[in-house]
C-alpha cells in the first residue's frame, strides 16, 4: 500500500500537484534505517522480533554496568517491554508479531503524515534556521546538495516540530534514548557519556561522536538536557533538513553510506 501511495505522489509531483500521501525522502530512510540497525536488529536478519529487543536490552545493561535486579536494570527491562507493546501496536501491519524494515518505516511515515495534517491544520511556518547554525556545519558533514538528490529537495516549511503532539508511546521512546546515553542519570549529557556509551555499545567513531556533540552543543553554548534533547530527537526522526542539529543525536555525521 505504501509502494502505491509513492507512485501516486511522484505522478502528482510530475504534473506539478501538491503530493496527496507524505512520503519519507531518501535522506530521512538512510537515517531510520540506520536506526533500525544499530540499535535494535541485533542479529541482523532485517526484522525486529521481541528476541532482538532482548539481546538489546541485555547489552545495554552489560555495557552500562547495570546488574540484574537493580534499579536501572528493572527500569531498562520495563522500559523495553512497554516499547515493544507500542511498536508492535503502531508498526506490525499484518500482525505477525515482529517488525520488518518496510513496517518500520510505514511506521515513520504515518507519524510524519500525521505532523504534516498538524502543520496544515495551524498554517503556521518555521522561522529561517539562524545562519550560524549553517556555518557550523563543515561541508565534509552533510550530504553533497549537487549530488545528493534528497539534498537537492528544499525542505518543506513546516512548524517547529516541538509543536507537534507526538504519540505517548514516542515521547517514550525519545525518554528511553536520553536515558541509554545519560549514563549518570543527572538528566545533563555531557560530551564523555555520549562518546563512551556509543562507541562502546554500538562502535561508533569517537572522533565522530566529539564532532557531533560539539554541533549540536554549538560549540558549548547549549546544555543537553532532557528538554533540549527531545527538540534535537524530533528534527532527527520528523525532519528531512540536512543542516538540522538533530541528524547528529547518535553520534553519526552523515547518511549517504
């Protein structure tokens, strides 16, 4: 159905109608996908089963030092069942009790259509990104705009995605996220909890994971806190801008891989 919905809007785009289905870009599959990935299809086989959250939920607690029956360890075990239950619930289309990469997908893009009735509901417009943002930003980072075609599509003005009133089950989701990487539970991430905790679970590059944290930081102005991290999570899963300070939540600096 979602491969039908596609086709319908490339032939609206064609004849130049507005697209009736919203549709995730290139760009915005790249980063879902290396999500789905990374964090949770631990065997590798493009599905996620609940086998596959509990070898992620087990790791996670290894590598953080959470040992069975403690406090964070109970926190974590709940944590992923209830994420699970919602996944399930939101994403397995057929109801065969696991998730596959398209259904993960489906997934996102029902949230974004979803955003983008809200957005045309309040007809209200994202103010222009500060340039300084942009300047952060070295051109080795983003995807190259001349040949990148998601890239090359002007992201649609939209309002800011805080705005948007997101399902319980993803405002968990992103609280489960800040919770893995904020290994001292003070609700700050500071730049030695988000290097160690993704590169020691998921090997991801240390120089990359400074480079990102100094971005979406601006270079020490900003504090990640809870608040500000659920504004960097939502340009991350709702946002097709390149420049947005959100791509760089786990540690990765570019998609086109």
């Amino acid at each position: 159905m979602e491969t039908l919905k596609r086709v319908l809007d490339d032939v609206r785009e064609a004849f130049g109608m507005e697209p009736k289905y919203t549709k995730l870009s290139p760009f915005q599959e790249a980063k879902l996908l290396h999500e789905f990935r990374t964090f949770y299809d631990m065997n590798g086989d493009g599905r996620l089963q609940w086998k596959d959250f509990e070898m992620a939920r087990d790791y996670i607690c290894e590598k953080s030092g959470w040992k069975p029956k403690s406090s964070k360890w109970n926190v974590c075990r709940l944590l992923f069942a209830d994420l699970w239950r919602n996944l399930l619930d939101a994403a397995d289309g057929n109801i065969d009790g696991e998730v596959t990469k398209d259904e993960w997908l489906s997934l996102w893009t029902k949230i974004l259509r979803d955003k983008r009735a809200f957005d045309q509901g309040r007809g209200k417009k994202c103010p222009p990104k500060p340039p300084e943002i942009e300047e952060q930003l070295a051109p080795s980072i983003l995807p190259d705009r001349n040949e990148n075609a998601a890239a090359k599509e002007a992201p649609s003005k939209e309002v800011e995605a805080d705005d948007f009133p997101v399902p319980q089950w993803f405002e968990n989701y992103i609280e489960y996220k800040f919770s893995l990487l904020d290994r001292a539970g003070d609700g700050i991430l500071d730049k030695e909890e988000f290097e160690y905790t993704l590169n020691d679970a998921f090997n991801i590059s240390p120089k990359d994971c400074q480079t990102a944290f100094r971005l979406m930081t601006k270079n020490g102005e900003m504090t990640i806190d809870k608040k500000y991290f659920r504004t960097l999570a939502l340009q991350f899963y709702l946002s097709n801008d390149p420049s947005d300070l959100g791509n760089f939540i786990n540690g990765k600096l570019s998609y086109d891989d």
